[in-house]
C-alpha cells in the first residue's frame, strides 16, 4: 500500500454496498417521533453486537501493539445509559448477544470488524442531538452517544493510521477488507433480527 490514507480509502470505496444498511442502526432515532421505547430497544441491539466484539478484541493477540483499544471500548457505556432509562442491572445483564465472538486470528481481521465498529459513532452527534430535543429524560442517557463528543474526527483519523501501519500488501489489505465485509453483514443481519425481537417483546 502506498499512501496513508489508501487502506481507509478503500475500505469506504469497497464495503460502500453495506452502508446503507449499517446506517439504519441508528436512523430510526433520527425521526421527529422518536420514543423513549426506540431508544432503549436501539441501544439493547448495540450493545448486543457491542459487548461480545470488545471481548474478542481485547483477547485478540498483538491487536493492542497496532491500536489503542482503551477508548475503544464503550459497551460499559451502554449498560449505563439502559440503566439510566429504567433497565435494572440485571435486565442488562441478561440481553442477548448477536453471537459468542472468540478472539480473531490476527490483528488484521480485528481491525475489519472494528472499522465497522468505529463507522456507527460517526452518526451519534445527530442521533444524540434529536433525542435530547424529542425525549428530554435522554438528556440523562446519553454517556455512550457523546463519549466521542468534539474528537470523533480525530478517532476516525487516528484508526486509518493505525490501518495505514498494519496493511503493507494486497494480502493484507484482502484480509480486512473480508472481515470488514463479514462485520458489515453480521450487524445488518443483527438489527434486524434483534428488531424485530424486541418489537414482539414491546
């Protein structure tokens, strides 16, 4: 790979198919008559894909010699703001995950699950911004959405270095651009499901 900012480049060039269905995680908390109820069931479903992907991160092995996971890790947050809505620990404790994920072969293939990952906080600031203006109560509810408050730029910037570091041939480049597209099916596949589970909860 030549320049700094061709691995970044080409994982938004070559998984753009997935976007759109990523995006909607979070856009139906974009909407003027957005509840309570959709807040709690949109945040269940993060931290549902959330929790088990830190997990496997944190053990993957060498991943922290390549990127700095500390402020990467954000399912606590979640936990915390479900509870702030009314969940008790315990409810918490017991959502389901998307799947059990084990640590990643390599520190490539961890950082294709965590671009997908770091692209959802890339909406928070707008989600955040209309549920304070529609729900007043998740004023109080909100650790997770503004954790990157005024540096979500400089994240984003600092995980393409980080990319730009690891990926040095087209076979690395291969590699996570496939887990890439694996994390990008799976967290569709999960908002949907978890959509339509908690809707027949509701």
């Amino acid at each position: 790979m030549d320049s700094i900012a061709g691995t970044m480049l080409r994982l938004n060039i070559e998984t753009q198919a997935h976007h759109a269905a990523a995006d909607q995680l979070w856009a139906p908390l974009l909407a003027k008559d957005v509840t309570k109820w959709e807040y709690v069931s949109r945040l269940a479903t993060v931290y549902g894909f959330a929790a088990p992907l830190e997990s496997a991160l944190a053990y993957t092995p060498n991943l922290r010699l390549v990127v700095d996971l500390r402020p990467r890790i954000r399912a606590g947050l979640i936990a915390q703001d479900l509870i702030a809505l009314g969940l008790r620990a315990l409810d918490v404790a017991e959502l389901p995950p998307c799947f059990p994920m084990a640590p990643f072969g390599s520190p490539l293939e961890a950082l294709g699950w965590l671009y997908v990952s770091e692209r959802t906080t890339l909406q928070h600031e707008a989600v955040r911004r209309n549920l304070i203006e529609r729900i007043p109560a998740a004023a109080r509810a909100t650790a997770y959405l503004s954790v990157y408050d005024g540096i979500c730029g400089a994240r984003w910037h600092e995980l393409g270095i980080a990319l730009d570091r690891a990926v040095r041939t087209e076979r690395a480049i291969d590699e996570v651009l496939a887990a890439a597209h694996a994390a990008f099916r799976c967290l569709a596949s999960w908002s949907r499901s978890s959509g339509r589970s908690h809707k027949r909860g509701a």
